[in-house]
C-alpha cells in the first residue's frame, strides 16, 4: 500500500508567492486539495513587499492580501510556510512522493495571537530581512505587519535564550524544545512557482553598492514608498536625509554580458517609472533621472504610464553608466555616456537606485529528477506557444517567473494557465486515493 499513513492530495503547489497562491485558488474552486508550499515565513513572494503597481498604481497589498487571506481559508487549501521540500520523486503510475521538512519557529502559531509582546521583551536585535536590511527586528519577531500567517517567529541562530520572550507571552506558545518535522506526502501533480531571484548588484563594484550607503537596489526603494515601510518618509538610509536628487540606473545586470545575462528582466523600466512618479508625490521637491539603454514599455497602457512620467517632470537619459563613486556628504557622482550626445559626462546626486534585473531561482532542478532548464536556467517550456505552462516532466506545470522574467498581470495569466493543465492532467490519471 504505497499511500498507507500519508497525506493525499491532488497538486502539490511549490511557492507561496502571487504565482502560486494564484494557481492554488484555481485548483482548489475545481474541487482539487491542493497543499502549497511556501519556504518562507510568510506567503506573498516579492508582491507583498511591493508598494504600488505598475501601470495602475493601485495598492500592492491591497491586491495581495485578499487573495493571501481568500487562500487561507479556503476548505480545499492546506498551506505550510517555513517549510521546505527535500525531493520529489515521481512514482510510476503518474504520481509523486514529496519529502516536507516543516521548520521549527519554535512558536506554536495555532496558539501566537500576533500581539508582539515577545518582540518587545525580547534585547536581541538583527537586521530586518524583510525591510532589505535598513533597520533592525527582533530574534524574536513577526516578519511584518501584513504577513501570513501573522504569528511570531524565534530567529534561533540569533536567540542568547534568555527566556525574556517566554515570560511576557500571554498564551505560553513559545516553545524551546520544538523540532523540524519530516514526512513523506503523495500528490498527483506538481505545480512549480518558485519564482525569481533578483541580480545581486555587489557584482558590480563599480556602482559601489554596498559601500556607498546611499546607493540602494529598486527592492529597497519599494520598501521606503510601502505602506508597511520601515519609515514615514523616504529617507537616505545613510543618513536619515530626505534625498531631493534621485538617480536610476536601469539594467543594472540585465543585458550585461560582463555579469553573464544577457536578456531583458522585462520589469525595470517600468518598476523605475512607478518608483519615479511615486517618488514625484512623495518627494515633490525632487529630481528624478533615470538612466536607461532602452525603455521598453511593451504592455498595455505602459507607453501612456511612461508618456505620464515625462509629463510629471521626470528626467529620461539615454546612456550607460560607467561608475558610481560615493564624494562628500554620502552625496554620489555618476559618471555616464549621454549616447544622444556622443559625450561622457560627469552628475551629482544623493540618492542612487540600482534597478536589479531578475535571475532564475534554479532550486527546482535541486528537487526534482528529469527537471530541464533553458540556457539562462529558467524552466525549460516544452511547448512555449501552445501550452507555455507545460514542463520537462509531464505531471510538473510552471506558474509565473519560474518559466522566465514576467510582471504580475503575467504572473497570474500563467498561474492560471497552469492551473488548467494540472486540472486536466488529475482528471486523465488512473490514480485512484
Ligand atoms: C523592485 C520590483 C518592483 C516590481 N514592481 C512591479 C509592479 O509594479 N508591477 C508588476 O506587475 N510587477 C512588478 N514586479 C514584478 C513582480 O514582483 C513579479 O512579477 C512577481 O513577484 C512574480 O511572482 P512569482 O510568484 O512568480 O514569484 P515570487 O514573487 O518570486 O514568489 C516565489 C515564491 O516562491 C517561494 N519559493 C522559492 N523557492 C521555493 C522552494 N524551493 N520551496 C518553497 N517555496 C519556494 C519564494 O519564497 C516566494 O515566496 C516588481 C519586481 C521588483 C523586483
Ligand atoms: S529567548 Fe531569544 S527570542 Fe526570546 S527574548 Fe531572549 S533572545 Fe529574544
Ligand atoms: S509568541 Fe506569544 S507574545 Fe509573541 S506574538 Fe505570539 S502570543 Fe504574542
């Protein structure tokens, strides 16, 4: 009896982030019991750490929540975040063995309201990862004010055990002796939406990311507009100074051979666009350039959201930039190529925003046998017309940026799109639970 004492379901979804949380809610309102996967604390992926969106402007939050909150309680959706899949063995007759470690938060969150009294008690502080680390959180902490579940959490590797944590919570959940727990789960198909990973800009030293305090990547500037940001203003986080001269470098290890990626991450320009006329509003005294190769505002209503930002006041140059170098003050020069101008050119700013291109995230191929990639080690799409959300593996369906750089509108078109085959695959096994 290969089934005997496991759990049963019909997809397994890997990923908690917009993706997956998409193709689970299509999966579970077609009757299909659905376990999503997420390795974070908390589901959202990259979407719940946005501020606003692009062309629209609506709130990310706003978009994310419901559906965070409708996958939650939904009767056919099992979640488990902080948990991570060790493999995933496709078994003969079309289904899969998964192996899930659910990580100890040492907390028990059936019991954690979410008061927060632990992470006031607790002396112990770190950088925040959540806030791309501007400020600090507690060792013992609830990632932020809108994650899901919103329940706390021990940072063990950081934790002196003092117990100050222990004393103060009101329903005793906080429990030391908690364990990583492992077990096998069977499903009938798998949908991957593992998501991307965002270009690490120390690769490039010359744009002194990480020595110069007031050079920032596009993720940070998203968490200084959020509305869950970590201050009320925009501020340099080198000083705590409200920035009245803020400088974009787009394609920062996009379309870069010297970094080994060539292709367009198909997001920046019009992430850097939003951020400029959010910053335009924030910061109404401000100058605002982007530095751009190309802007490519392909979708709809993005040429009119980029027309908008000319009109608002923000600075287009059409130029590489060739160094960035921090002078006095925290101030930073820029030294770039006006390609209209045929001439390099030297400008002063006191905020520089790297606008970081997307990567593969290529943890897939990690658990599971057959999984092919592409040449930039973003899923291989065995069809990519016709059934784009088909993977190397039948019974494995491919929900947004794991197949390849995408915004969210395209994000949730591909969640759906894999939803449907997974849906149509379940119905056509001969697997019977
Ligand atoms: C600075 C910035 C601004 C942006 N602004 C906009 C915008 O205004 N409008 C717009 O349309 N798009 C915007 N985007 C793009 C948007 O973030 C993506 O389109 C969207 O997040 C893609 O969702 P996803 O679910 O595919 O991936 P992700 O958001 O990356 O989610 C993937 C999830 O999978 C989890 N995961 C990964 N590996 C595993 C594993 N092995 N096991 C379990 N879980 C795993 C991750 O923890 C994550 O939660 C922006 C992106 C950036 C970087
Ligand atoms: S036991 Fe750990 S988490 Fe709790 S208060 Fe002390 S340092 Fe913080
Ligand atoms: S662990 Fe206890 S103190 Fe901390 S948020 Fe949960 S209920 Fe409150």
């Amino acid at each position: 009896m290969p089934f005997a004492g496991k759990k049963l379901y019909d997809a397994l979804v890997v990923g908690g982030g917009i993706a997956g949380i998409e193709s689970a809610l299509n999966l579970a309102n077609n009757d299909l019991n659905v376990l999503l996967v997420e390795k974070d604390l908390t589901l959202g992926g990259k979407m719940i750490m946005l501020s606003k969106v692009f062309p629209t402007l609506d709130c990310s939050a706003c978009i994310t929540t419901p559906k965070i909150s409708e996958a939650a309680r939904h009767p056919n959706i099992t979640i488990l975040t902080n948990t991570q899949i060790q493999h995933i063995d496709k078994q003969d007759k079309n289904y899969f063995k998964a192996r899930i470690k659910e990580k100890a938060r040492y907390v028990d969150i059936s019991n954690c309201t979410g008061c927060q009294l632990c992470e006031e008690a607790c002396p112990v502080v770190v950088p925040d990862q959540y806030q791309y680390n501007m400020v600090g959180r507690k060792a013992a902490y609830i990632p932020f004010s809108i994650a899901s579940p919103r329940v706390a959490s021990i940072d063990i590797d950081n934790c002196t055990l003092c117990g100050a944590c222990e004393k103060v919570c009101p329903t005793g959940c906080i429990d030391f002796t908690q364990q990583d727990k492992e077990y096998d789960i069977i499903a009938k198909s798998v949908i991957m939406a593992t998501g991307f990973n965002l270009f690490d800009p120390l690769k490039v030293p010359r744009f002194s990311y990480g020595k110069a305090k007031n050079v920032i990547t596009a993720l940070q500037m998203e968490r200084l507009l959020a509305p869950t940001r970590p201050f009320n203003h925009v501020l340099r986080p080198g000083d705590g100074k409200m920035p009245c001269n803020i400088a974009y470098v787009l394609c920062t290890g996009s379309r870069d051979l010297s970094v080994g990626n060539p292709i367009c991450s198909q997001i920046c320009c019009m992430y850097s666009i939003k951020q400029a006329q959010l910053l335009m509003g924030a910061l109404p005294m401000a100058d605002v350039t982007l530095y751009y190769i190309n802007i490519r505002s392909f979708g709809k209503g993005f040429e009119e959201f980029y027309e908008q930002a000319k009109g608002m006041g923000v600075n287009f140059v059409k130029g590489k930039v060739g160094k960035i170098t921090e002078i006095e003050n925290g101030d930073l020069l820029l030294r770039y190529e006006d390609i209209n101008q045929g001439k390099v050119f030297e400008k002063k700013h006191d905020l520089v925003v790297l606008s970081v291109g997307v990567l593969a995230n290529d943890e897939p191929q990690k658990l599971i046998q057959g999984w092919k990639k592409d040449e930039y080690s973003f899923a291989f799409q065995k069809d990519l017309f016709y059934t784009p959300s088909l993977s190397s593996i039948e019974g494995v369906f491919l929900a947004g940026t794991t197949s390849g750089p995408m915004d969210i509108p395209d994000s949730i078109l591909s969640a759906g799109s894999a939803a449907m085959e997974a849906i149509r695959y379940v119905k056509q096994t001969s697997v019977d639970f």
